[in-house]
C-alpha cells in the first residue's frame, strides 16, 4: 500500500468515530459549525440521506 493511502486510511479510521461524536452533540454547536460538521459526513458517507431520485447506492444489494 503506497503511503499517502495508508496515511488516508489511517486518517479515516482516527476521524469517523470523532465525527460521529460530533453528530451526538452537534445541538451545542452554532448553525454555521453545524452545517459544516453536515457537510463532511455527507462527504464521507457517514450518514445515511438515501438517493431521493433513485436505489440508494451505499445498499449492500443493488438489486433490492
């Protein structure tokens, strides 16, 4: 594995648990922090929004 890609997996590994904390508490930040913790996890994947137009694509079976 090349090192800037063991450096990301190693990052994602460290930062997901510390976001999905900050999705706990994110009623004690302010708006704009708020929207920015939104941003990353929809970025990351960390949350779930579904494909409003069409199958989910993070769905195990494609077919379902």
């Amino acid at each position: 594995m090349s090192s800037n890609r063991s450096t990301e997996q190693t990052y994602r590994q460290w930062s997901s648990p510390i976001l999905l904390e900050l999705k706990e508490r994110e009623h004690q930040l302010n708006p704009s922090d708020r929207q920015a913790l939104e941003n990353v996890l929809l970025e990351r994947r960390l949350i779930d929004t579904g494909n409003p137009t069409g199958n989910d694509r993070r769905k195990a079976d494609p077919a379902s």
